[in-house]
C-alpha cells in the first residue's frame, strides 16, 4: 500500500504542467527568506570516509556515525550549514532506500542545528558514474575519485530524460517541504569541461539545454525554498554586461544568487559588487583555496559585511584528498605533502588544520548580522556599500 501511495504521489508530480508550476520568487519573497535565516556560514560536505557522492550515499558504505561526528565538529566551530551532493543514479537505483538515508541525514543534521544546501546535478571530474563499489583515491591527487551527474552517456541519451525528471520531483516532492532543508542547488558548474578526462564534445549546449527544464522540473515540484544554480567562471555577472548563455541561465532562474569564487580578497569583493545590482541575496558556495590566494581570513569578514553566505569547499581531511592542490592532477603529491593545505578545516582526527581558522570562523558565526568583530576586522577591508 505504502508503495502505491508513493507511485501515485510520483504519477501526480510529473503530471503538473508548467501553469501550475510557482514563478521565479521575487526579489521581496528572496529577501524575506533570507532575513529568517542567521548568517550562513559552513562547507561543502562528503565524509571522510567517502571518496564521492556514490560512497556517502549508497548503502553499503553509508556511515551515519561518521557523520554525526564530523557534523558536531561543524556545530562547535558555529557552522550552521552545509552544501550536499546527491546523484540521480541512487534515485533511478533505489528511490525509497536514498530518501530514507536523506531523511536520516537531515535529522543528523538537526541535531547539530546545520540545514543543508542539497546539490542534484554536477559537471565536474569524471563523466562516467558508475554504481557500486568505487576505486580507491589515487595516491597524491586531489579529488580523484568525484563524479558528474548525469555524466555524458546520459547527457546524449534523451530516452534518460524522463527518470531524471522523476529523480528531481521525487526529491523535492519528499523534502521540498521539509523545513530541515535550506534550498536546491540544481547543477554544480554547469559549464565545466572537466578538461581531465576526454571524450566529452558537445557537453555545454546538452548541459544548458537539460538545465533549463531541470529548473522548470524543481519549480513544478514547488519547493518552499529556493532554487539556485551557481555561476563560477566568468568575468562578468552583471545585469545585461557580457556573461555567457548558460550563466544568464542561471542568474534568470535562481530565486537566490550563488557563486563560486576561489581567489584574492580584492577579486572576491569584487564579485560580490556585480551580483548585488540583483537586489536578491547572495551565497557563495564554494570558496577557499590557501593556495590560489582564497582563505578564510581574507574572504570571510568581507562577506559577513555584505551579508554575503558563504560555504567553503572541504571540511575533514579524507578519501577526497582535497588538502591537496588542483595541480596534483599534473604532478601528484607522492612524496611529499605540499606546503599548505589546499581545502579542508580538520584532521581526520578532529583536530582543526589551523586553529586561527576555526576560532574566526566561530567569531564571525556568533556576532550579528553584517557585523565583523574588532578581533577579525583587521583582516579585510571595509566595503564601500551593503547589499541592503
């Protein structure tokens, strides 16, 4: 009974035609969601003892106790959030076994009072997801066992169309009303080419074309939060200036603005300066690199100034070998750790990489909105304008 209930639930949702589907929220609906949620403030998340999104989620690997410690680490240090990758091949695999697994991740998650930002679809590292057991990272290289979703097999093969349409509104229609959860990622990096792996020509137009209906697919499933899609490459996001097809997309059709940024204090202020004519609020989702010039100290109190969101990539050092940089995939670090840590706040172990970096965190996390302490205002300069 329990599971012709849930099919004629599914039927229903992928019935609805786009009249009946909610408008892009307007700017007054994006800013009042916004004022009911404190600063935002944490990481981007796959356990320590997961590779990538098939390890964290699929049964046999699902590590619920790791979770609930690293999680608790994440509430110490005042982390009220956490950006999560789901995959629509758990779905398509065992629809009521994912959402069980989800259910008990947000109630993890609550306990430690952190609301997840839940990610659908992702264009980056490898094209070719596969089910089951995963390989072992490789020695040295950072992020080497992560993967796309759909990937390029199911990008070209329309006749897939249909199930990732029902994994989007079967999500959604689970935990779209679900207050434990903050909001919808829709695709990670569209425009990524994942240039390390070949074979994969055509890729842009199929992933714009399919991101278009995937935010027709989430409205239709109408979600009480927001629904976004973050731009990350370009140099111009502002209203009518020179940004590509895909991310006038996506700053069309999210009703919260998020972005990607993993440079300078200056560059990353000055990013935030062209999404503000968007009068919408503003999230960066992915963030700090020690090495390329982004870190904590220098980006965060320039945010929590503006009011800006933000969630770093990484958050304890494991199978994603994040710690170490982007250009391992070209020399590997077999021999020697590198010099600082690329990604990452803890030690698998718990203990913090850089203590000066969680106590800011902490800082900035407990103070009021658009308020830096005396203590970490010296770490970046003062803004000549707020987003409100």
């Amino acid at each position: 009974m329990k599971r012709f209930a849930a099919a004629l639930l599914g039927a229903i949702m992928l019935t609805l035609s786009p009249a009946q589907a909610r408008d892009r929220w307007t700017e007054a609906q994006a800013d009042a969601w916004y004022a009911r949620q404190p600063w935002l403030v944490g990481a981007n998340y796959t356990p320590a003892s997961a590779i990538n999104q098939f390890e964290m989620w699929q049964a046999e690997t699902w590590d619920p106790k790791r979770i609930d410690y690293e999680l608790n680490l994440a509430q110490a240090i005042g982390m009220n959030t956490m950006r999560v990758f789901l995959h629509d091949q758990l779905w398509t695999q065992d629809p009521e076994g994912f959402k069980r697994r989800i259910d008990e991740f947000l109630q993890i998650a609550a306990r430690h009072k952190i609301k997840p930002l839940f990610v659908l679809f992702d264009s980056c590292w490898d094209p070719n997801p596969k089910l089951g057991p995963q390989h072992p990272p490789i020695p040295g290289v950072h992020n080497s066992g992560w993967v796309q979703g759909p990937g390029m097999a199911g990008l070209r093969d329309k006749s897939r169309y249909p199930a990732y349409k029902a994994y989007v509104q079967g999500v959604i229609a689970a935990f779209g009303r679900d207050d434990r959860v903050l909001g919808w990622d829709v695709w990670n990096e569209p425009d990524n080419g994942a240039d390390q792996y070949p074979g994969q020509d055509g890729k842009e137009p199929l992933v714009r074309a399919l991101l278009a209906q995937v935010f027709d697919w989430a409205r239709d499933a109408d979600p009480m939060q927001p629904i976004t899609s973050g731009v990350w490459i370009g140099q111009d996001w502002t209203p009518g200036g020179k940004g590509s097809a895909m991310e006038k997309l996506q700053l069309g059709q999210s009703d919260v603005i998020t972005f990607h940024d993993y440079s300078w204090p200056e560059t990353f202020e000055g990013r935030i300066r062209q999404l503000l004519p968007y009068k919408r609020p503003i999230i960066c989702t992915e963030y700090m690199a020690r090495g390329n010039g982004s870190t904590f100290d220098g980006s965060l109190p320039i945010a929590k100034r503006y009011q800006v969101g933000m969630m770093n990539w990484g958050f304890v050092d494991g199978k994603t070998q994040t710690r170490l940089p982007w250009d391992s995939w070209q020399k590997p670090y077999v021999m020697a750790e590198p010099t600082i840590w690329f990604h990452e706040v803890f030690r698998a172990d718990g203990t913090p990489y850089r203590t000066a970096e969680t106590d800011l965190i902490r800082r900035l996390a407990t103070s009021p909105k658009g308020i830096v302490p005396d203590s970490a205002a010296a770490m970046a300069p003062m803004p000549t304008r707020r987003r409100r």
